[in-house]
C-alpha cells in the first residue's frame, strides 16, 4: 500500500465539519430571506438603517466572517473530493488543492477585506 | 409444478475467453428457494461448470456474496421469489478482480484486515496467573456492534471510493479496527492510527454510506469511520496542546 | 526414455472490468451522494451573495437599493431558488447523518440516537428563528 501521509487532512476535515454545520444552521434562513422573500416581496426587505446598523456591528461582522470562512473551506474539501472521484481526475492532484483550498484562501482573505477595510 | 425462473448468470472462463458474459438457465422457483438454491440447483442439474462460492448457506460465514441485479447481496440470505417473474442477473462481486465466473480475488480484502492489527494489543500482557481481563456489559455495548462484521465484503462492492481507489482501505478494516479502539482491555490505537490516517485510510471516505445500507449484519461501517475521523481529529488537535506522550490515546 | 513433463506456472488471467466515469449514475443512492456533494458549490455562491450584500449595505442607501434590484433580476432569483432547495438538502443530509457520526456519552451511558438528532434540529429551529427576528423586525 503506498504510503502518502498527510498530517494536513485532520485540520481540513474539522474545517470542512465546522463549514458543513455552520452553512446547514445559518443559511437556510438566510437564502430564504435574502434569496427569496425579499426579493420576491413576499416580506418587506428590512429598512436601510436597521439593516446598517445590524450588519456592521462587530459581532455581526466576526459571525459573518467565521460562516464566509469556514463555508468556504466546507466548499474547497467537498468539491475537491466530489472532482476527485466523480471525474475520476485523480491525476490533476496537486491542481486540484490548489484551485480549491486555494480558493478558500482567497476567499476568505477577500471576505475579511470587504468586512473591515 | 412450481413456477420458473430465468436466471442471468456470469460466465468466464479465462482459459477460452478474454470477457465476461452472461449464460441464462431455468430454475424452479418455490417460495423458500434463495439465489443460491437457484446456483445449487444450476451446478447440479444444468451446469455443473459453473464456480461460485458458498459456504453455511445462513448468513454467517461471508462466502456467497455476489451482485443480484446489480445490488450487493448474501445469496443465501436473498428469495428468488422476491425477483419473479425475472430474469434476475447474478454476477461477481463488484469492485474484485474476476477469477472465474462468479468466484472474485479476496487477497486485497485479506491483506487489509490483518494490516489494522485485529488484535488486542497491550503495553504489558497480564500473565496468565492473574487471571482474565474483566469488562462489564457497556464495555461490551461499546463494540459490539462493529464485531459483528461476517467478512463478506459487501461494503466494499457498495462503496465507490474503494472501486475507483483499490488501494483505500476500506469499510469492513476500519470497522474493524474500531472494534479494537473501542474496546476496553486494548491499548493499541496510536499503532492502528499510524496506518489509517494516511490518504488511503479514513480520510479517503466520503461518507457515501451505502456500505451501511448494504451491511447484512448491521455493523455500520460508514458510522465506524466517521466516529474515526473525528477521533483522529480531535487526536490532532489535542498534539498540539498536550505534548506527545501525555495526550490520550 | 527422455519425456520429462515441463511445468509451467498457469496463473489464470483476472478480469478487471473497469469503472466508469458515470458510475455516479448506477443508482439514485449515488446521484442523492452526488447531489449533496454538488450543493457545496451553492453554499459558496451564497457566500459571495452574503459579502455583496454586506459591500451594498456599507455602500450607502443606493448601493443597498441596486442590491435588492440584483437580487431580484430573474437571473439571480432563480440562482438563488436553486441554491435554497439545494442549501435546505444540504442541511438535511447533514443533520440526518449527524446521529451516525456523533457517538456522545453521558457517564457510562451512551446518549441516544434521537436525542442527538434532536438538538441538531432543535438548534437550526433556534437559529433560523432568531437569523429572522433579527431581519424582519
């Protein structure tokens, strides 16, 4: 059997658990109503100075960026895994992790940019 | 006069052909009759050329499984009847290399058993002398469910990972090294971790979870592998804590 | 008499049928497997919704304004339809297995199953309850 240890994998799976249970509490909610029934009318879109006042507490800001974040991860070890066995593209290894935890990176670099520049 | 059945059965023979196909026969089929009676009744009565593997013929021994309309299954375990009025399609094992016929290459699956060190390890043996190891009936519960494994590699036939990755290896050995972590009188687990937390070991599961769905004794792999990886997680985490040495096994 | 008999090993030829790159589409467990794997990328398109809204709302009123026109543009309406049904049968799925991967114990006894399952419903009830009371009121 060959023998590829990688330390890294229990520090992406526990990102990826963490991205799984926070993106199933908190985004069903969410896409419903940003997603939906704002949009659509069905519930009046929150006015704007509530919604300002909510969304650039700190709290709020550090919420966000841990659900951005770890959503982010959850993405890049499904999707990897999902290239890496559904299109059997085992070969393209190496560009694979760098696309998608790569991504995630940026990603999340990105996220905590726009949350507070 | 009972009713019949066709039966779709694979047929190679490397020593005449290069490719698998399939061979039809009738077979009765009463009420109480299983695919493997219907194999019985073939290699008896039809087509005593025909090489398949069985054993107990009651669901404990792990030798007869095979694919039935492309479902893994124990053939002794699975009615003809519940396929009338047919034809129903009985081939290998999937995932195993085909020696002939109905009969697959179990050597991998062998290897990878006695590699999780199925056994109980211990710093120090208790002599003899001293007695047995004591364990109370929650110590038992704790692992009982995982010893319940027959061997019959099922699982593997079910799970996509081991199919496209021979190499990763699989839910009936991690199950089966559980059936040690957990139980009370073993100390081995660092030992069996050092194998299964590389790629081909728990980290290349997906939780697809069809070797739960398919197990024939309950054992839930799928559930065996992820209590693991959270395990083995946690293990990590704690390593950078607690110096090594000091951190619970 | 010279006929000594030549032994040749005969190790018979093992068949390999190879799997096939649609072998996700064998049978609806795998394509359900597929599809939960494949809503991952719709938690990562709501991530980048999540931020737009956040950049609009620090914006000022009229990018909070273009935002909601966005939003509701038929295109990324029906993104988001999708990404709901998928996103609610992520969290399904997840919440479903979360008794198989999650063995707790309290003292000697073993927590059941159901109650596990329980908590992980009952906390998504709590959240998604307050995520709206504090948009909607």
């Amino acid at each position: 059997m060959a023998k590829t240890r990688r330390p890294i994998e229990p520090l992406l799976w526990l990102l990826f658990s963490a991205g799984g249970m926070a993106s199933a509490m908190l985004m069903p909610a969410l896409v419903f109503l940003l997603g939906l029934a704002f949009p659509l009318g069905w519930l009046g879109a929150p006015d704007y100075d509530h919604l300002r006042t909510l969304m650039l507490h700190p709290v709020t800001r550090l919420v966000l960026f841990g659900v951005c974040m770890l959503s982010l991860f959850h993405w890049a070890h499904r999707f990897k895994y999902t290239l890496y066995d559904g299109l059997q593209v085992k070969h393209l290894n190496e560009l694979l992790n760098t696309v998608c935890y790569g991504g995630a990176i940026v990603g999340s670099i990105v996220a905590a940019y726009l949350l507070w520049r | 006069m009972a009713e019949q059945i066709t039966m779709q059965v694979t047929r190679y023979r490397p020593e005449v052909e290069t490719d698998a196909s399939f061979q039809e026969y009738e077979v009765p089929c009463p009420k109480d009759w299983v695919i493997l009676d219907g194999l019985n009744y073939v290699k008896d009565q039809l087509d005593g050329t025909l090489s398949y593997r069985w054993s107990c013929r009651m669901g404990v021994c792990g030798s007869c499984g095979m694919m039935v309309n492309g479902e893994p299954k124990l053939t002794c375990a699975t009615f003809l009847a519940d396929y009338a009025p047919g034809p129903v399609k009985v081939e290998p094992l999937r995932n195993f290399p085909v020696i002939r016929d109905l009969v697959v290459e179990i050597g991998d699956f062998m290897r990878k058993l006695v590699a999780v060190k199925p056994w109980i390890i211990r710093k120090d043996e208790k002599p003899v002398s001293q007695g047995e190891y004591l364990q109370t009936p929650d110590e038992l519960d704790e692992y009982k469910q995982y010893s319940m494994c027959i061997n019959c590699m099922l699982c593997y036939s079910a799970c996509p990972i081991y199919g496209l990755d021979p190499q990763f290896i699989g839910p009936a050995a991690i199950a089966l090294a559980q059936r040690y972590n957990l139980d009370s009188r073993d100390e081995g687990s660092p030992e069996r971790l050092e194998l299964l937390s590389q790629h081909e070991g728990i980290w290349g599961c997906t939780f697809v979870g069809e070797c739960t769905e398919v197990c024939p004794k309950h054992v839930d792999p799928a559930g065996a592998i992820q209590r693991y990886k959270l395990t083995a997680a946690m293990d990590w985490a704690k390593s950078f804590v607690m110096p090594k040495g000091k951190a619970d096994a | 008499m010279n006929n000594e008999p030549i032994y040749t090993a005969y190790h018979p030829r093992w068949l390999r049928p190879p799997m096939s790159t649609y072998w996700w589409l064998g049978k609806w467990p795998y394509v359900k497997f597929i599809l939960r794997e494949l809503s991952s990328i719709f938690v990562a398109w709501f991530v980048i919704h999540l931020l737009l809204l956040f950049r609009a709302v620090r914006g000022g009123e009229a990018a909070y304004q273009r935002f909601l026109d966005f939003s509701a543009h038929p295109v990324v309406l029906t993104v988001n339809v999708v990404a709901f049904f998928f996103i609610v049968f992520h969290a399904l799925t997840w919440f479903a297995v979360a008794p198989q991967a999650i063995v707790a114990h309290m003292g000697k006894k073993r927590v059941p199953p159901l109650l596990i399952a329980a908590s992980h419903y009952g906390a998504w009830a709590v959240v998604s309850a307050i995520l709206s009371w504090l948009l909607l009121r």
